[in-house]
C-alpha cells in the first residue's frame, strides 16, 4: 500500500536537490532559466514526474526540455547519490506552464476590470450630462 506522505517528501527531497543539480552542476547550454516546480512521485516509489517551469520562448522551453531529457541520466546518476534509496525513481521531465498560464489569466481579469471602469465612467458622464440638460 502506497504511503502518500513518504512519496511527498520524498517529492520534496528530489525537488531540493534537482533544483541545485541544475543550478550548479548541469553544463548544458540548452538548459536556460529553468525551475523545478514540482515533482510527483508513484506509489511504488519507481517513477518521478518532474514539473520545470522555463522562461523564455515556446522555442528555448522545447531546447530546455531537449536538454533536460538529454542529462537524464546524469541527473538520476548524482540524485542516487545524494539520496540513499533502494531505487532510484526514473525521471520523467514534464513542462510546467502554470505560471505562465495564470498570468495570462491576471491580465485579462485585469483587462476586464479596466473596461468595467471605462463603462461605469462614460455612464456616469452621460448620465450628469442628461441631468444637466433638463
């Protein structure tokens, strides 16, 4: 039976020392400004979905993630050992676009916002300028 709280931290340990592996050890050129976001575990302790957030154009995400595939093996080769596990989860790289989504979502909230005011001032203009014509 899967232990939900062993495969979070466990997650959260792969995060931590992803996210310094790329930072500090990972040379590849392709990989530009990425981070872990999240990383979801299986039950069975032997696959990791690793979620990279990358800045940048739909061109330079697909190169990050191309590189990012690429030191697969590398990365799994230095997470086993830093960690001490019976297996080491195979990695599987996956393009988060969360961030990205939701600030899209913001600026057309805020777009909406902006033309609710535009409507409210030009009503309330015409409505005083009705008000003073009579």
């Amino acid at each position: 039976m899967p232990n939900p709280h062993r495969q979070e931290k466990l997650g959260e340990l792969i995060t931590a020392e992803l996210s310094d592996l790329l930072r500090t050890r990972v040379k590849d050129p392709r990989v530009g400004f990425a981070s872990i976001t999240h990383v979801d575990v299986s039950g069975d302790l032997r696959h990791a979905k690793i979620y990279v957030s990358v800045m940048g154009t739909p061109e330079e995400q697909e190169e990050t993630m191309k590189g990012l595939r690429n030191a697969n093996g590398f990365l799994r080769h230095e997470l086993a050992q830093r960690l001490t596990l019976r297996y080491m989860p195979e990695l599987n790289f996956r393009l988060d676009t969360s961030i990205e989504e939701g600030s899209r979502i913001l600026g057309l909230i805020n777009q909406v916002e902006r033309e609710d005011k535009e409507k409210a001032a030009q009503a309330m203009a015409h409505q005083e300028a009705g008000n003073e014509a009579q």
